[in-house]
C-alpha cells in the first residue's frame, strides 16, 4: 500500500464532509456538510458514542454530436466516523437534512450531563 502524496491528500480531505460537534446543555448537536447527496444518500448510524456518516453521489453526463461521443461518469463516497464528547441516547436522535446540510440532535443521557460545583 503507498501513502497518498500530499496533493492526493489534500484533495481527499476536501472530499470529506466537514462535521461540527456542539456540546450543548442536554444535547449534542452533529452538523454535517453533504452538499450534492440526495437525502436518499445518507445513512447515519450510533455506536456508543460514536457516529457514522456515510453518503454516495454519482452523475452522469453525455454528449453526443455526429461521430462524437463523450461520457462522464463521476461517483463519490464517504464515511466519516466522529467520536461524541458525552454519552448520548441513541434511541431519541432526531435527524434533518435540508440544502445539503445534516444536523442530527442526540439528547445526553442523565449520567454525562454537565453538572456546576460550587466552591466552598
């Protein structure tokens, strides 16, 4: 296996979603950018406190005139896997994706929420 050179890298990284981690007061909010992915596209799974994203894309053009013929098939895939800074409760997730944008709210679960002490 060879390691991809720092240009293979760099465009590899621009593939990949860019994903913000919010770590609110009794929530955990992920947002994910996933521009050109149909909602159709995007599975989202929890494991223990970590979520994956996954998505395809694919498009196709074609163009034909006389004897010439030109066609274009562009595919692109992701996972990306984000590790929650709190335990969360995976069964009362709630996901949206609108323009592109996921944005999936994942409650803490009593134990991991954050508590003020008091100094004496």
């Amino acid at each position: 296996w060879e390691r991809p050179g720092f240009g293979e890298l760099a465009a590899l990284e621009a593939r990949m979603p860019k994903v913000d981690v919010i770590d609110r007061e009794e929530d955990i909010l992920v947002k994910a950018e996933a521009p050109g992915v149909a909602k159709d596209d995007i599975e989202v799974s929890i494991e223990e406190n970590t979520v994956t994203i996954r998505g395809k894309t694919s498009h196709e053009e074609k163009e034909e005139k006389g004897d010439f013929y030109r066609r274009e098939i562009r595919r692109w895939s992701f996972s990306r896997a984000v590790t929650l800074p709190r335990e969360v409760d995976a069964s009362k997730a709630k996901a949206t994706f609108r323009d592109g944008t996921l944005e999936l709210t994942l409650p803490k679960v009593a134990k991991s929420k954050r508590v003020a002490v008091k100094l004496d």
